[in-house]
C-alpha cells in the first residue's frame, strides 16, 4: 500500500503539478534558444540564475537591439544553487560566457536539498542535475531523491481550492515565457525588501563556486557574476550597497564580477511586481539595456574596488 502511494505522488508530481509542468516546459523553451543560437559559432552568454534572472533580461531584446547572444536560463530560486546552476551550464560550449546570477542569499545561506529541484530533475529524466553532479562530480542520491516526489499538503489544498474557486490553479504559465527564457511578471502585491546578505559565503558556495572554476577550465568556458537588481527604498540604498561591494568582494576571489555601479540595488517600487526581485516588463527593458553596456564594455570590479565601497561611510546630507 505505501507503495502504491509513493507511485501515485510521484505520477502526480511529475505529470500533474502545475509547477513542475511549467518549470519543465520552460527548460524545453530555453534549451531551444540557445540551440538556435548555437546555429553561429560565436560565443554565447548563459545566464544562470533564481527568478530575478528570469524576470529581469530579455535575450530577444538583447538580440535585435544589442546583437548580444544571450540564453535567460533563469529558473525558481526554490529549485537550490546547484539545479539551477546545473542545469542551465549544461547548455555551455566551449568560448561562452557563463554568467552566474545566483541571488546572494542563495551563496550565503547552506544549501539544503529542496525538494523542488528533485522533483524538475526527475520530471526531465535528468537526476544527475539535481547536485550539479557534472560540476560537483557528487553521486546521484537515487532513493533520497525519489521520496522527494510527493506533493506538499499546501501545494494539494492550492490546487484544490483553486479548482473549486476557478482561479488559475498555478499563478505562472508557460505563456509568461517568451522565445529567449524571459518570464513577463503579470502579478503586484505588496512585498518588503530583501534582507541584508551579510553573512560570508557559506561552505557549501565556496565549494560550488570552486568546482565551476575547475568545469570552465575544463570545458573552456569562461566564469562571471552578475548581482541581481533588488528593490530596496531610497534610505536604505546605502546601506544595501556597501553590504553588497561586501558580497561581491567574497565572490570576487573566485571569479570575475561584472561591474554595475548600482551594486544591485535599484529603489523605484514601481518597477517590482511581486517580490522584491521581479522585475516589471517596463523595468526588465532597463535592466536589459544596462546588462548590454556591461557585456558590450566587459567591465569587471577589482576586489580593491569592491572592499573600498564597503568600508565607504554615508555621507552626511
């Protein structure tokens, strides 16, 4: 009978859950971006990253108005740094830019073992990708991973009270994808800022980010990070910045950052949907733009830059 369960969770996982449907038809939609762009020889960008990539650069835009070859594999933070990063570096050739854009508290927290991440590994029949496993060379955990497809009670009780309701069952769908990866925000809620990411880089990202060095030495891939925008109001902008050089500087050690005078901190509300890290549409067009400059001038903070902003003091109005 526990059996029978089990089957019948990850069936439903796999082939029902409107989050993993989505998730994995957005994987199929970017992989078949970059494949256009492997068509031309010339490097790529591969932007790997939690939701703040994904809302946040447009590869389409990038294309037409910049001539940057960009792939946006942007996913859900909740699938872990190592599926994330895992998954869209899968898709790097030899001469691309990999361009890591994890949100800092995914690299300073431990990392656990998110059942989300599981669950889109199975569903696209790549467990290996569920801990990084061609970066990391770490096994693939088949049974701990195999009890990770049941559905949550919540995510039950969401899909059957939005049944009842008729509201859409998921409050993403793979329209909100267009050709290049970029995910359109449609929803606006209330939402406080992200918090300061002040502690050091955990055990678990030093370990992540040293084995990405070693895969792009290997693969002849070449490494960046690239800090996410967040909304943050206009009086703790400061603060936000020089905790972030802070970050950056961690980061620095180990690949190159790419230089954004803002330091990740952008403060116009209006330009956030949901959270404090999705961009609207009109916003997304601004971070696109400035993300072309930054490519187009390949501008990179030295670690002296980064600590010398993070010890600046406020100046006094």
């Amino acid at each position: 009978m526990a059996f029978v369960a089990l089957l019948a969770a990850a069936l439903y996982t796999i082939r029902v859950n409107p989050e993993i449907r989505v998730y994995r038809q957005a994987i199929h939609v970017k992989r078949s971006w970059a494949g256009r762009l492997a068509a031309d020889p010339a490097p790529r960008f591969i932007l790997a990253g939690g939701s703040s990539a994904a809302f946040s650069v447009d590869g389409e835009s990038l294309l037409r108005d910049h001539g940057v070859r960009l792939v946006n594999f942007g996913l859900h933070a909740g699938m872990g740094p190592l599926f994330v990063t895992a998954v869209a570096a899968r898709e790097a050739r030899p001469s691309d830019t990999f361009l890591l854009a994890l949100e800092p508290g995914l690299l300073t927290e431990p990392f656990s073992s998110p059942d989300l991440g599981a669950q889109i590994g199975w569903a696209l029949g790549e467990q290996e990708l569920i801990r990084a496993s061609p970066i990391t060379g770490e096994r693939v955990h088949w049974m701990e991973d195999l009890l990770s497809l049941r559905p949550g009670a919540f995510q039950v009780f969401n899909v059957l009270g939005a049944v009842v309701v008729r509201k859409r069952i998921y409050r993403y769908s793979i329209r909100d994808f267009n050709e290049s990866g970029w995910q359109r925000a449609h929803d606006f809620r209330e939402f406080g800022p992200p918090s300061l990411p002040s502690q050091p880089l955990s055990g678990d990202a030093l370990r992540l980010l040293d084995a990405l060095a070693q895969w792009g030495q290997t693969n002849r891939v070449n490494l960046m990070y690239s800090l996410p925008w967040a909304y943050v109001p206009p009086d703790q902008a400061e603060p936000f910045r020089r905790v972030n050089a802070a970050f950056l500087a961690q980061v620095r050690q180990k690949m190159p950052v790419l230089k954004d005078l803002a330091l990740g901190v952008h403060s116009i509300r209006s330009h956030f949907a949901d959270t404090a890290w999705h961009l609207t549409p009109e916003a997304a067009r601004l971070r696109t733009e400035n993300l072309a400059a930054s490519l187009k001038s390949a501008a990179a903070w030295s670690r002296d830059e980064l600590e010398l902003l993070a010890r600046e003091q406020p100046q006094n109005p």
